[in-house]
C-alpha cells in the first residue's frame, strides 16, 4: 500500500524500523511469518510505546519505571534523555569548566551516571520552581552551569509524560506533578 505514495517510503528503513520494534517488543510475529519482520503484530507494550511522546526505548524505559516502582524518576530521566541536555559547559575559563565538572560529579553521587545526575540536578532545580520564585531558580541554574530554558522544556516534557500515563489510567498518586520528593509510590496493577 505504501509503495503507491507520491513519496514512497525506502523498503529497507521500513524493515530496519519493524525490526527494532520487534528488538524492544513491540511487536510479535505471527507463526508461519519468521521470514517476514513486516507482518508483525502490535503488542500491548506497542500501545503503549506508540502513545508516549518518546523514542521507544524510552518509552521502555518507563515501562520498567513503572514495574520496579520508581515511575517518576524513569518518567524524569527519559525526559532528560530525549531533550538537548540541559548542562552547560564553559569553555573560556578552565576554573569554571572544573567547578561544573565538580558539581556534576556531586550530583551524580558517585554513580558516574549522566541520567541520574540530570535526575538530581532536576529534583533540585523543580523545588525551587515550585516555589514560584523564577529569581532562585535561575539563580540555581546559574551556580550550577544548567540552562534555565532547557530545563524548562524537561519539565514541560514530564508533565506530558505524566498526562499521556493519566490517560492510560495509571493512579493519580503515581503521577502528580512529576517531583518524586512530593509522591508515595506504590504498588498497583495499571498499564
């Protein structure tokens, strides 16, 4: 059907497309198609990939969010990870390029993990915004090398996330506001 487009798609980037649906489980192929990747079958997990405003393994990766009970900070780092990052580095004085390498690695918390640094820096930075007080927010992005309207752009992100799982009935008291401090996770049967 697609090869009678104006701009028919290429044939191989479909197949390469199907298959990673079919790597991050998607999709499922029917018995008697194992040669065919094309005639695949959309799984639940697919549903839910398709309606997130996210790469898929992304999605993914709030999908496990959600099984191991930690739904909001999965929720945060896909966020983080599918935006331009919002750290900064300065280039023109080698102090400053330290001193944001410190903070970095401080918020990491000796996990040398880039998603749970951002997660950290996020958590931070989203009280003071929540305090309505743009002056200590920037001020916090300012002391800590991070780009005030990018991170922004995180939370605006987190808050579809959360609107796209609210839709797909997931507890309200799993998804408010996107700021793990404020939340009680528990455990619950949704997706």
């Amino acid at each position: 059907m697609l090869s009678y487009a104006l701009d028919p798609p290429d044939l191989n980037k479909l197949r390469e497309g199907a298959l990673l649906l079919l790597e991050v489980g998607a999709f499922i192929l029917p018995k008697g198609y194992i040669d065919d990747p094309l005639k695949q079958e959309l799984t639940f997990l697919g549903h839910v990939m398709g309606s997130m405003p996210l790469d898929v393994r992304l999605t993914r990766l709030i999908v496990f969010g959600f099984v191991f009970d930690c739904l909001t900070e999965a929720a945060i780092m896909a966020a983080c990870l599918s935006l331009p990052a919002f750290l900064e580095v300065p280039y023109n004085d080698k102090k400053q390029k330290i001193l944001s390498y410190v903070m970095r690695m401080r918020q990491a918390k000796g996990t040398f993990s880039d998603p749970i640094m951002m997660l950290n820096f996020y958590n931070e930075w989203y009280d003071l915004y929540c305090e309505d007080d743009q002056k200590k927010s920037r001020d916090y992005c300012k002391r800590n090398f991070l780009n005030f309207n990018r991170i922004n752009e995180v939370a605006s992100l987190v808050q579809d996330i959360f609107g796209c799982l609210k839709r797909m009935n997931i507890p309200e008291d799993m998804c408010r506001n996107g700021n793990p401090r404020t939340m009680e996770m528990s455990n619950t049967n949704s997706f």
